[in-house]
C-alpha cells in the first residue's frame, strides 16, 4: 500500500479540530450546568425547646388551636419575617429572614375547632427555602406540604387572625387507604386528637376562617 503524506496529515488535522471542538463543548456545558441551581437544596433542620412534647399527637392537639384535614390547593410563595442585616467575608451585606411558606387550603373535616368548608383558606407555615435559594428550612421531623395532597394540619390561630402551622409534625400527610382503613394512621390521629392533653395554658387567639355561629 502506497503511504499518502498528504492525507495522513490531513486526517491528523481533522482528528484535531474534532478534539478541539468536543473540548469546547464540554467546558461551555459546565459552565452552563454550574449556573443552575440545585434541584433538591440541603436542609437544614431547626431544634427548639417547646413547653410540649412534640412527639405527642395528644400533647399536639391539646396546645394548638385547630386540628382539620385539608387538601393543598395552592403554594402561594415564600416571605421572609424577623430579618437581620449581616455581612458575609467578602463584605457584602445582605438581609436574612427566616422562611414562612403560605398554602391556600380547602378544608375537609375539622376535629378540632370550626374552620370554614364551603372556600378556601390561607394558611401559614413555619419554614421553607432560604432567602438564597441555597437550602430547605424545616424544623426536626417536619415536612413542607404539597399542592393536591391531603394532609392533618395542626394550626394556632395568630393576633391578625392568621393561622400558623408551625412546629414538628404539624402536617401529616394522609391517603385514601388510611380514610378508609379503621385501624390505619387516620383512626390513631382521630383517638389521640379526641383524647388530647393540654399540656401548657397559653393565650389563644380566634382566627379569621372560623364558621360563623
């Protein structure tokens, strides 16, 4: 076989602009994929002291002001309250709040308390994305709701009429199994609701989503 110099180096040539190509694409990927933010951000879990136990349903029910089922209709966006002005090591100065997440809700069944059934409500919950987008606030063994998804809600009814969902387990996620199984989670939230135990007195408010008398 005759050696061709000619497109020997030819082909070199070309197999080294490919490379140089693919080396190009691959840098400008990156770049593109480290400009986007995480899909599922850290989380960062908050612990409290509280004047109950947290892992009691019974204790739960008897502290807040409402318990009630309800379907997420609606993520409503996230505020920020208690800011604090701080400055990061480069100087920069930047305000940070602590996350409260608001859902629109349409009632089910209240077992405790009479929130209205025939409109939906606003609600309020303690936690959520932080103010950089970096990271999920949530307290210990909490959980954020999601839109079409039915949940027990443990509420307290604020000064302005608001309600709070706030704390550990303060929404708990409920399926039609357990509706319809008597002896599933839905049956044991009922007994300890019905049988709850004021552990502290505080001062109670009376929300603005309350049945008329």
């Amino acid at each position: 076989m005759t050696f061709n110099k000619s497109k020997y180096m030819f082909f070199l040539i070309t197999m080294l602009l490919l490379s140089l190509c693919g080396c190009a694409i691959g840098q400008n990927d990156i770049t593109r994929l480290e400009n986007i933010p995480p899909v599922e951000p850290s989380v960062q879990r908050i612990r409290a002291s509280f004047a109950y136990d947290p892992s009691s349903l019974q204790q739960e029910a008897g502290i807040c002001d409402y318990v009630f089922v309800a379907t997420v209709v609606e993520d409503d966006g996230v505020e920020y309250r208690n800011t604090v002005v701080t400055e990061d090591e480069n100087g920069e100065v930047k305000e940070i709040g602590s996350p409260y997440s608001n859902y629109v809700l349409q009632v089910l069944e209240n077992w405790k308390g009479q929130l209205i059934t025939d409109e939906e409500i606003p609600v309020v919950k303690h936690g959520g994305i932080s103010q950089d987008g970096s990271m999920l606030i949530l307290f210990e063994d909490d959980q954020l709701p999601e839109v079409n998804k039915t949940y027990l809600f443990f509420g307290y009814a604020q000064k302005n009429g608001d309600i709070l969902i706030s704390g550990p387990n303060s929404n708990l996620e409920l399926v039609d199994s357990q509706a319809r199984n008597s002896s599933g989670l839905y049956a044991q939230y009922k007994e300890a609701v019905d049988n709850e135990i004021v552990p502290v007195e505080r001062e109670r408010y009376k929300s603005n989503y309350e049945q008329a008398d």
